[in-house]
C-alpha cells in the first residue's frame, strides 16, 4: 500500500519522507533548492496562480478553495498521472508544500485527492 504524506518545506528533512514533491507553483521563500531535498518540482499539480491568488490562505474561502481547486486537478490529467506514476514507483511520497496554514493548504486537498485515485 502506497503512503501519501504531506509537511511544509520549512520542516526538517526525515528518512521517513520518501520521495519528496514540491507542490506549489511558486519556490518557497528563503529555501535554497540545494538544502531542499525536493526529489521533484510538480507545479503542474499545484493551484493556477488565479486560484491561489483569489484563496489568499483565508479559511473562510477553504471550501470553495477546495472545490475549485478539485476541477482544476481532474483537468490536469497528464500532471495528476505523473504523481501517480511517482507514488506507485516510490511507495513512500510526502507532499511538501510552504503555506504556513496547516489546516487549510492545497497539499491538504491534493493528499485526499490522490488517496481516493489510489483506492479506485
């Protein structure tokens, strides 16, 4: 069974990770790529940046976020596909994101996302 994890980039790197994606559109401030121990960039998979900017992380905006977000990650097949390809290959996979919202981020809606594919 393959496990799909998520944690902000700003957290220390763990063995325990796996294979690491970065899944925001944008690099995450004050991180350098080097010390990142990103395995993969997947922006394709991240929010469009209309989206992310009309979100703003406000918690009031999280279900219609949610949804929105879900239409944008059924349209981006060959994306979604590759993330699949990379978690079935690496069995351990956490999704690295830099909000500093824990409870209200894409990485959140993306890691449901993907499960529910997984168990199809």
């Amino acid at each position: 069974m393959e496990s799909v994890n998520i944690k902000r980039i700003y957290a220390p790197h763990s063995k325990e990770d796996g294979f690491r994606i970065l899944v925001d559109r944008l690099w995450p401030r004050g991180v350098k790529k080097e010390t990142a121990r990103v395995d993969l960039w997947l922006k394709e998979v991240a929010p469009t940046t209309t989206l992310r900017t009309w979100f703003g992380h406000d918690p009031d905006k999280w279900a219609s976020f949610s949804r929105k977000y879900l239409d944008e990650l059924k349209a981006e097949k060959a994306a979604v596909e590759n993330l699949l390809e990379c978690i079935k290959a690496n069995r351990v996979v956490t999704l690295l994101y830099g909000a500093k919202d824990e409870e209200h981020n894409q990485a959140l809606v993306l890691q449901r996302f993907v499960k529910t594919l997984l168990k199809a």
